[in-house]
C-alpha cells in the first residue's frame, strides 16, 4: 500500500495555519485533562508533592509582595483621601482593593513569573531528553503524572496563596495606618471588613481558580510540546510566562465585567 | 561468535513490519520498509545518521504511527491498539533510548522501582526491591542505586536505562544506538550486556547502531537501511561481503580507518 502524498503547502501561510494548528492543539489538550481528570490511577503523591513545591517555597516571594502591595498602596493613597479629609476611609478603599483587585491579580503574576517558568522548563527540559518518552515506552501515562498534578496543585495552591497574601497586605496596610493614623487593630478590622461583600470574596476564590488552572495548563502544555533541543527549554519557560500573564489580564477584565453585570 | 540460545521457537515471529512508510512533511523517512524478527534473535539496523532507523523502532512501540504499512508486534497491529492495548504491549516491549533517559530528579534505585510502581502496584516494597537488585546486578552497577543520574558517566547512564527497561521483564528489547557516544572499552561492556540480556532474560531485540563492532558482536542478522528501505539483510559476512558503496564505506570507515 502506497501512503497518500503529504504536502509542505500552507492553506493559508505558515504562521496562520500553525496559529490555528496550535489553537487545536491546546484546546485538545485542555479536553485531555477534564477527561481524564477523575480517571485512575490518581497520583496522590506526585500532586502533593506539588502543592508542597508550588504552595509552601512561594510563600517567602508572596509573604514579601504582599506586604509591600498593602504599605504601598496605603502610602499612595492618602494624600489623595487627605485633601477631602477623608483618611478614616483609608482600610475600608485598601481593603476592597486588596480584596477584589490586588490580592488575586498580584499572587496570579508572582506565580506565573515563578510556578509557570519552573514547571515550563522543567516539563521542557524531559521532553528534550525523552524523559517523557520513556514514561510513555514504560506504560506509564506521562500526561497523568505529570500534568494532571500540576494543573490540580496549581488550580487548588493559588487560591490558599491569594488568601494568604491578601491578609499579608491587609497587615502591611495596617501597619501604615496605625504609624500615622494611630487607629487601633479593632477599628482598622472593623472599617476593612464593612464594604467586603459575600461576592467580593467569591469572584476573587473563583479569579483565583482560574488564574491559577491557567498558570497550570499553560505551562505543562509549553514543556510537553518542546522541542529544538536546550534552546526549546528555556523558550518553554519564556513563553509559559509571558502567555500566562497576557492570559490573566484577559482573564481579569472579563470577570471584572461579569462580577459587575451581577453586582 | 555469537551463540544461539537453547529452549526457543526461533520460528515463531515477534515483530513483523510490511511496506512501512514514514514521512515527516516532505521528508519521506521510511519508503517500504519490510522486517521480521524471530524470538530470540538479534537483529542489528545499520544506517547512516538521518535514514529513519530510530523512526523505525518509534513506530514499534507506537511512539510514532506510520503513514502507510503494517507493523505488529506479538501478534497485534500496533497502529489500530487502543490506549489501553498499547499500554499492555508496552510491559512487553522494552525501549532503551540513545542518552538513557533517566529521571533526573529520582536517584537510580527510584528510577528503577518508578515503572514498577506504577505497572504492579500489587508487588510489596520486599519483593520490588529484590527485583531491583536482581537486575543492578545483571547490569553490574549494584553500588550506584542510591546514586543520581548527574553522578553516573555516560556508559553507566546507558547501562541502567537498560536495567530501568528490564525491570518490566519484556520480552523485546529495542536499543536506539546503545554504543553512541562511548569509548571503545565502555562500548564492548554494553555489546556484551546486550548479549547478556539476550541469553540471560530470552529477548527478543533490534539494535539501532552504526557502529560495526557492536553490529558484529551483537547482531544475529543485520540489516542495512538506505534512503528509507532495507537494501540487504543477513547475516555479518553475507552483508559485508556485499560490494554495495554504501557497506563497502561502512566496513572501511570502521575497520580500516
């Protein structure tokens, strides 16, 4: 039997058609995962140990931001309030900005910048040397052990992160507060909490989510389909970055636009 | 000399490839190639850099699916298996790759124990951990299991992704160049492992290489591959006797030079 002639011709051009070609190609990655998300075997330990990796060694980087974004946007915005006499409104504007804005989209980024680039090169680099290859020849699904874990550790971990580096904030808030305003950690509490609704709190778990399936799936896709060698690895890790955040942002205006119809 | 092993229906055909075809774009790889390996047979693809031998083996394992062609394996149409099929074949069919293709982050004991683990999760840690040593010990590295892949030099790296494949106790074993790379002292320890592996363990096996002496020493028939088809198969002094330009540089190249 003769093969069918295969031709090198694009339909359209080259970039077009492998834009599209890509398109395809993570769409049937994404739909690989949710089929096979509640298949067995479950690779308990492998997914743990993520969490470990991704959860408890960006805590330091999150502790640190977090509490920077909390004093400096205090700092920033009091002599705006000043002018109208208006700093008593100081935790309540803070906190409804860390809550709903700074909190999810400063943890989204910081893990993008440092979970997406480890997990893009690191996904890259056994790909390059066919370590990935021999999962599959030892009748070991790689997409399972590696991916599955990853995508889950990240989409569970930025959540429990963003909690976290929204109540750093909301201290490094407080701490600016009380410096100059002397106002005492009940009122500080009380004044932050008034204007956080049960939807602020939810739209920020679910920015959450999102953000991090989207680190997640982004990067596992970069490293599973790397190629050209040592030079592919670190194009992986660049690019799961920069497509993580570029998808965030997107993410952010549309359900900013969503939370707002429903509010 | 190699010397043929007792007990076996050397009749009885492990893998069978008919008009296979390969191609990727408008680079046609494999053009018609045909191939039979009987059990327990050896049989070594020589070939230069680039003529599809490491695509062939790929398609065996169902790493690559040919565009044209046949290629079963134990009896079953590797292109056609499902997931679950193919994953069967797998444990059957062991794949030891040119750099070794160890998991650099666990040590060598857990690069071991890892396709177990996941292939017979009934086995006890007492039982897996004797297989391990078992086989460390046929490979003759039983001091490195607590050791990672970064320590180990370029020949013991091969040595345990053999051990790491022969853990699963396959009954075919596919070798992509298993001597690239390595000095010629190194290069004789793994052509007599893969002698070793074929008495010890009754493999069936298809060497890639273009290395003569590890053809000769290792191969019960050898077949030569040329812009994409088989041009002669047999064995060592039937191919070599052969005034083909291409074995005749071969043969030169490696012994003369």
């Amino acid at each position: 039997m003769e093969p069918i002639e295969q031709s090198d011709k694009p339909v359209i051009s080259k970039q077009v058609d492998g834009f599209f070609i890509t398109v395809y190609e993570i769409f049937g990655f994404i739909s690989r995962f949710f089929r096979e998300v509640l298949r067995r075997p479950f690779e308990t330990r492998e997914f743990i140990r993520q969490c470990f990796y991704i959860g408890n060694r960006s805590l330091p980087l999150i502790s640190l931001t977090g509490f920077i974004t909390g004093l400096v946007f205090t700092k920033q915005s009091r002599p705006s309030l000043a002018e109208f006499g208006a700093t008593s409104w100081l935790p309540s504007l803070i906190s409804i900005a860390i809550v709903r804005a700074l909190a999810p989209l400063v943890t989204a980024l910081i893990c993008a910048g440092r979970v997406g680039s480890s997990i893009g090169a690191e996904l890259a680099s056994m790909k390059v040397t066919e370590q990935i290859d021999a999962m599959e020849v030892s009748a070991i699904n790689p997409f399972k052990y590696l991916v599955m874990t990853r995508v889950l550790a990240c989409t569970i971990c930025l959540p429990l992160l963003m909690c976290y580096n929204g109540l750093i904030a909301l201290v490094g808030a407080f701490v600016d507060i009380h410096l100059n305003e002397q106002t005492s950690m009940d009122t500080f509490i009380q004044n932050a909490f008034t204007n956080i609704s049960f939807l602020d709190l939810a739209a920020s778990l679910v920015k959450a989510l999102v953000y991090g399936f989207t680190i997640g799936i982004v990067s596992c896709y970069q490293g599973f389909h790397a190629s050209q060698g040592t030079e592919g690895v670190g194009k992986s890790a660049n690019v799961s970055v920069v497509v993580s955040m570029f998808l965030i942002f997107i993410e952010e205006v549309i359900i900013v636009q969503l939370v707002n119809m429903i509010r | 000399m190699k010397s043929f092993i007792p007990d076996i229906d050397r009749q009885q055909t492990v893998i069978s490839i008919r008009g296979l075809y390969k191609s990727f774009g408008s680079n046609h790889v494999l053009r018609g190639v045909d191939l039979d390996l009987h059990r327990g047979e050896n049989i070594v693809v020589l070939g230069r850099s680039g003529t599809g031998k490491s695509v062939l083996i790929k398609v065996i394992v169902g790493l690559l699916y040919p565009d044209a062609g046949t290629v079963t394996v134990l009896g079953q149409e590797v292109p056609e298996l499902d997931a679950h099929a193919l994953r069967d074949l797998r444990l059957k069919v062991g794949f030891c790759f040119q750099h070794g293709a160890l998991y650099d982050s666990m040590t060598v004991g857990e690069n071991l124990a890892f396709p177990l683990k996941r292939n017979e999760p009934g086995m006890s840690r007492k039982e897996r951990d004797k297989r391990i040593e078992m086989v460390l010990e046929a490979i003759g590295l039983s001091h490195t299991i607590g050791q990672m892949p970064a320590e180990l030099s370029g020949g013991q790296r091969k040595r345990i992704g053999i051990g790491r494949t022969l853990i699963l106790r396959p009954e075919i074993m596919l070798y992509d160049e298993p001597t690239a790379g390595l000095d010629p002292i190194t290069c004789t320890e793994i052509n007599d492992l893969i002698n070793e592996v074929q008495h010890r363990f009754k493999t069936s096996s298809i060497i890639i290489t273009h290395d003569l002496t590890c053809a000769k020493s290792t191969g019960d028939t050898i077949a030569v591959l040329k812009e994409g088809r088989f041009i002669r198969q047999g064995n060592f002094n039937d191919v070599f006797g052969s005034d083909e330009a291409l074995i005749r540089e071969f043969y030169e190249y490696n012994f003369i030079q």
